[in-house]
C-alpha cells in the first residue's frame, strides 16, 4: 500500500486531501501543530476507510521536528511515497507598511523554510541514490503568486511564489530520482482561514468573488481532488507543473 504524508493535515485543504486519500487507498500520516482533536478526527475518516493513520504533532519550521515526523510516520504506516504540504499560516491584511512585521516572519518560516525542510526530508527518503522508490510531492501554493495581491498580502504572496519557483526546481532537480514534484495553486477557498481573511476585511472577499469568472470561490475539494490526481500514476509525465484552482480567477 501507498504512504501519504499530509502537513497541516488537521483542517482545511490538508484534511481533506488525507480523507480524500485514504478513500484512494493510502495510508495517511497526519501532521498537526494546536488542534490535536481535529487531527484525531480526520485520523478515524481515514481508518473508517480501512486505511492506516498516524497523528504526529510537529511544527515543520523546526527541522528536528521535521525529522521526527517523517521518521514517525515511516515507522508506522511504511516506506513514504507521497508528500502533500499543505500546512501554511496567513498573515493580516493591508498595505507593507501595515503588516505585522512578526506575523510575517512566522509566516515565511512556515510557508517557505518549512515547505523546504519537507521536501528535503521527502528526498532524503524517496531518492533513488537514497535507496527510496521515487515517488509525488505535491506543494500547495496559493493564486496570490500570481495575482501579487496589492494592497491585501504581499509578502503572504511572495512566500507563495518561492514555493512555485522550489516546486519548479525541485521537479528537474529530482525527476532522474524517481520524485515528481507538483504545486496546485488554490484561489480563494471555503477554509477558516479565508474566513478569518473576511472578518478582517469583509471588501477584499466581495472584491475577490466578483472578480472570479465561476461567481464562486472555491470548496476544499476543489483542491484535493487535483492533489490526489497529482499524487496518483496518471500525472507522472506532467512533473513540474503547477495547476490553477482559482474559478478562472488566476490562468496562463
């Protein structure tokens, strides 16, 4: 059987790509960092599908912690062969000079340096020259690399554009091992986090929902149904490339 390993994969997009998977058939580790009751939760949908689980509560900006997850996780379910890294934080709303310049720092530690370390343990253990198998990781970026969000977020928009040009890199740096590297770029998804975003700022998600072509914005599986695509055998000559899931919103 197949092992997937979900960071933020407690809530929004990374909980439901670990449901999502376990109905595919993977086992499915799930990182969390706070909120273990709802890792615990997504952990027994997973289980329900006769899938194995494992809960590891680790924050991946440390890389001791990464360590420990990627390690905990092998011991429990087997061999890795799929990383999503979903878990990301976002910052306040506004103008550069308005943002919190500490919500930023934290912020890029987790959305970047720690999207890094993960996928360096994934290579660490997936490589070919490593004795690994190969296998998919799937990076979740977000449409603001695109649309550089002006006057909302910009450096939550730049850390997401690191993570494409990583992903990209990633992707031709490690195809001769056997890893295909992918990102998906999420528009505006139904997540707490889009919510907090509004109570914020109720104008930027009415700004948001009428300049998004489907009317609409996005529902996580949306998003996790093109990540377990990704993750599946089907893509596997598609390594590099980065899909859009914003309604139209963010496109070539």
């Amino acid at each position: 059987m197949s092992v997937l390993l979900v960071t933020g994969g407690s809530r929004g997009i990374g909980a439901d790509v670990a449901r999502l998977a376990s109905e595919r058939g993977w086992h499915v580790g799930i990182n969390y960092t706070a909120d273990e009751d709802s890792a615990q939760n997504v952990a027994s949908d997973v289980r329900d599908q006769g899938m194995k689980a494992t809960v590891v509560r680790a924050d991946i900006s440390k890389p001791d912690d990464v360590e420990k997850l990627f390690s905990r996780t092998a011991e429990e379910l087997g061999q890795i062969t799929g990383v999503v890294n979903s878990a990301g934080i976002a910052t306040g709303i506004g103008p550069i000079e308005e943002l919190d310049i500490e919500a930023t720092h934290r912020m890029l530690e987790i959305n970047v340096f720690g999207l890094f370390l993960c996928c360096r343990a994934a290579v660490q253990r997936m490589a070919k020259r490593h004795g690994g198998q190969g296998g998919a990781i799937v990076n979740i970026s977000s449409a603001a690399s695109r649309s550089y969000s002006p006057r909302s977020f910009v450096d939550y928009a730049a850390g997401k554009a690191a993570v494409d040009t990583l992903t990209i890199g990633l992707a031709k740096e490690q195809a001769p091992q056997g890893i295909c590297v992918f990102g998906v770029r999420p528009g505006v998804i139904n997540t707490d986090m889009v919510k907090a975003g509004a109570e914020l700022s109720p104008e930027w998600l009415k700004t948001v929902v009428a300049s998004t072509p489907n009317g609409r914005i996005g529902e996580v599986r949306d998003v996790s149904g093109a990540v377990l695509w990704l993750l599946s055998e089907e893509a596997r000559h598609s390594t590099g490339s980065i899909i859009d899931i914003s309604g139209g919103r963010a496109t070539q």
